[in-house]
C-alpha cells in the first residue's frame, strides 16, 4: 500500500500539467483536486501505518511525535520555494519536476519493503 500511495502522489502531478495547459475548465479543477486527495490520503495513511510499525510500544507518542513532524518538515521547507520554480520554469514543467522526484521515493520504497512486512 505505501508504494501504491507513493505512485499515485507523483503520478497525480501530471493533472496538474493537464490543468495548467487546458485553461480555465472547472471539471478538470474538480478531477485533479479528487485525485490529488485521494492520492494523498491513500499515501498518507500507509505512511503512519508504516510509521506506527517503526515505534517501540514503550516510547510510541514521542517517538509518532518525532516520525510524523519529520514527515511534514520537508515538504513545509521545500515548498516555500516551489513558487520560485514556478517562476523559472513554468508550471508544466515545475510539475515534470515534482513528478519525476516520485522515482527516487519509489524506490526506496521498493528497497524499504521487505524489512516492513
């Protein structure tokens, strides 16, 4: 499940190149913002799974605390900057950018997965 969740956040960003290419379409706003969601939940809730097996039954709320403020500490530090991309590249490609980061993250998923289950 946490790979399945890790490809559907990268590959949702290609709605996004939809979406900035099609213009103003009120459907396609509706269908990436689901999808988006829906990725990100399904990738968000194998990760805490994944996570909460990674506590010791002894330290679980300090050590889900540390894990889970972890988990969003990059993505606040890194999207501040996304605008600044935009800028540069343009919002196809800033979205090519966030898409192909996916790989490296589905591999070490892939790596990850025989010490998780």
């Amino acid at each position: 499940m946490l790979f399945l969740g890790a490809l559907l956040s990268a590959l949702t960003n290609l709605l996004f190149i939809v979406l900035a290419n099609v213009g103003h379409d009120i459907t396609w706003l509706y269908v990436t913002i689901a999808m988006d969601n829906l990725s990100a939940g399904i990738a968000t809730t194998a990760f805490i799974a994944f996570l909460s097996s990674l506590t010791n039954i002894q330290f679980t709320a300090v050590q889900y605390a540390i894990f889970s403020s972890l988990m969003t500490l990059l993505p606040k530090i890194f999207g501040g900057y996304s605008g600044t991309l935009v800028e540069q590249f343009g919002y196809s490609e800033f979205f090519v950018i966030t898409t192909l980061i996916g790989i490296p993250v589905l591999w070490l998923v892939y790596k990850v997965k025989p010490y998780i289950d």
